[in-house]
C-alpha cells in the first residue's frame, strides 16, 4: 500500500512520521492513512480508496471540503501575492465580519493557529489583572504552549505538573486545574488564591476529551465567579465557534466570556487563529505579540468568504439542519449499541464513548474502552467511513455531508 510506504519514508524525516500526534493512528492499531485529494464530504487516500469524512480537518470544512466559492477565492487572491507582512484591507473586513458574528469580540487581533491565540489571550488577561495564575480544566485542551501543559497534581488540585518532556515547572507552577462541570473544585482555588487568579479559561464545550458537554448552570456559574473575583472569563472557542452557531457557543448558551480564541473554521480551513474581547481589554502596544504571517492575505481571503457563506446560510436554516444530522446519527448509535456506549452530542459535534456510564467530566471520559473504539474505528473505516482515529476527539458533520452519506455511515454503524 502506498500509504504505508509513505509511512516509513516519513518516520525517517519527521519524529512518529507525523506533524500532529494524533494523525499516528497509535490509539487504533494501524499505519495512518495518507490523503490525497477531498471534495465535500468525501476524502481520498493515495492508495484510491473513498471515506465519507466526519474528521473534517478536524473542525474547519463546516461547509465541505474544496468548497467552490472558498477555492476560487482564494485562487483569486492568490494572483496578487501571498503575504506581505504589511497590512491589508482584508484583514479590518475579517475583523468586522468576526465582531458581526460575535459581538463581545470588540478589539481583536489575527494569529496563525489555536495555540498562538490562547497563549496570547492568557497574557492579555495576565497584563490587564497584574495577576499572574490561570485556572483550566482538566481534559479541556488549548494547544501547546508550555503554561497549559499540564495536568492535576496527585490528588492536589492547587498544584500542576508539567505534562509534556521539555516544560520546566516554573512555566505550570501557575496553571491551577480543576475538574469539568465541577463548580467546587473551582471556587476551592478562587479561595485558596484570593486575588491572585487572572482567568479562567474553558472550552465552552470540551471537544479533546471526546465531546464533553457543559452541565446546566457550569457556564454561568464560570461568568459570576470571575466575575466576582474580578478575573478574567475567557472562552476557547477554536472547535465550538462558528460551529455550534454563527456566534459560537457564547451565542448558543447565552454566556458572555471577557476574551475569546477562535480558531478552524475562521480561516476557512487555512492557518488563521484569533483572539479578542473588550475593548478595555485588548491592549494598544502594553501586552506583546507579533507575527510576520498574522493577518496574511491568503487566510484572510478564505475566512471573509467562510464566514460570509455562513451568514448567508444561517438564514436558511443551516444550523439546524447541522444539528438534526448530528442528532440522527447521536440517535441511531444509541440505538445500534444500547447500553454499551455514552453518546455526548449538541450541534454537529458528537462523540460515541464506549462506557455504559455517563461521561461528564475528564474521569468519565477517560474510563471509557479505548480497545472497544479501536475495534469500532477499524470496522468503520473499512466500511469506507473515515471517524477520528482515537476515542478522546470529536465527530465532525459538515453542511456537505448527504442524506446518501448517512445512511450509509448508519448502515455501516448498523452492522458493528
């Protein structure tokens, strides 16, 4: 197979033969895939063979992949140059299109990946406090900057460990951690560091666990004791926004964050991160952050055109029809697999768990049989239906997936 010899090519050029942990395929037991070329709801390997795509890019190709109106877009754009390090039009037009989606997003600034915009908005609100330690949770991830690296102490949630080789703890010390929809591990660490927290930053809906979903109340809860405590509530919506709603999960829930990161789809499947909030928060020159290719014209394109077709759909009813297809098929593998699996779903975002328990937090999530999702992947995949090749990430569906394409992912489901 070409993919595999692919494979041992890149293991000799790049660490695990990858760019990206999770694109290994270690979690199921097999050689990665090696794509070659996708169109709407369908991507294609090098060795021929058809999936029906629900990693979509991992969140991005909302519209499909190779969406016509994206692509000649960015074609277009293309022909005046690819970056300038200078700024463009484009980016005060993506800028305006984001606040209109978004309106809490008064003052932003453009990045290049989910990581960079969370390590930025994190020193934002360290600069706008004075303070210096962040709570996260468990579970919920926001890249791989050396500070948000890190995982619960044995049993001590006040103090944090690195969890990565290469993270000296003098970079975590100040991570605090608590657990997912547990509103007490929270308020223990807002009193046992009064006025010493800057922020607290949470994926609305946590997405790198599987998909984990807020319990009724967590996220306002979140917005008072942030508030109370005069520290800063920032949203990692790089999965959840423009995904969940046109205005993300804030719009969806009703929870208004101080800053948000954005991410996926707001480059319209280019490299293109944000992050931003209130105008009294975003600095003018008191917090640093550059970066040649923020802003460069091409992402830019892709994003304006993106966020422009979703606008357009919305008011044909995209978002529920996205939720009714991530809905009927939460529906049918609960039905398929009974008691034996855990289905989290809300918009199109889904995960199957394969535990016959709830799974609301990080400890739920990571109980459940990763054997079980190899074999269930494995069997999927050779049925020509391409899923997350590990338990603990998300199920994409995409505007371009059919009613043809589900059928056949429920037939196929239908016969695990």
């Amino acid at each position: 197979m070409k993919s595999d010899t692919l494979y041992e090519r890149s293991r000799e050029l790049m660490p695990g033969g990858v760019n990206s942990p999770v694109r290994a395929f270690k979690s199921v037991g097999r050689n990665p895939l090696f794509i070659d070329h996708a169109k709407g709801s369908k991507i294609y390997d090098v060795d021929g063979n058809e999936y029906i795509d629900y990693v979509c890019s991992w969140g991005p190709m909302i519209l499909g992949h190779g969406d016509d109106r994206v692509v000649g877009a960015v074609q277009k754009a293309c022909e005046n140059g690819l970056s300038f390090g200078a700024p463009t039009e484009k980016e005060a037009i993506l800028a305006e299109r984001i606040r209109q989606c978004v309106p809490s997003m008064e003052r932003i600034r453009l990045v290049n990946s989910g990581t960079e915009a969370v390590m930025s908005a994190i020193r934002v609100a360290r600069g706008y406090t004075g303070r210096d330690k962040i709570v996260k949770f468990r579970g919920c991830y926001h890249g791989h900057s050396d500070g948000l690296l890190v995982k619960a102490g044995s049993g001590v949630l006040t103090q944090s460990v690195p969890d990565s080789a290469g993270v000296p703890f003098d970079y975590t010390k100040n991570t605090l951690v608590a657990e997912y929809n547990d509103s007490d591990s929270v308020s223990k660490l807002f009193e046992e560091n009064k006025g010493e927290i800057a922020c607290v930053i949470v994926e609305p809906v946590a997405a790198n666990m599987g998909v984990v979903l807020p319990e009724e109340g967590f996220l306002k809860f979140l917005r008072e004791i942030t508030r109370d405590n005069k520290a800063l509530l920032i949203f990692d919506e790089v999965i959840t926004g423009f995904r969940l709603a046109l205005g993300g999960a804030q719009e969806y829930y009703g929870i208004v964050p101080d800053l948000s990161t954005f991410g996926k789809i707001v480059g319209g499947g280019l490299p293109l991160a944000v992050y931003g909030g209130r105008k009294d928060i975003m600095p003018v020159g008191t917090v640093y952050q550059a970066g040649t290719l923020s802003g460069n014209p091409i992402a830019t394109t892709a994003g304006i055109e993106t966020l422009t077709i979703l606008a357009e759909e919305k008011e044909r009813g995209l978002y529920e029809t996205l939720e009714e297809k991530g809905k009927l098929l939460a529906d049918h593998a609960r039905k398929v697999f009974g008691d034996s699996v855990w289905v989290n779903q809300t918009g199109s975002l889904l995960s199957i768990f394969f535990t016959s328990k709830p799974v609301h937090d990080y400890a739920s999530a990571v109980a459940s049989d990763t054997k079980k999702y190899a074999e269930y992947f494995n069997a999927m995949l050779e049925r020509g239906i391409y899923l997350a090749p590990s338990q603990f990430e998300a199920m994409f569906v995409s505007a371009a997936h059919s009613d043809d394409d589900l059928k056949a992912t429920i037939d196929a489901m239908s016969l695990s």
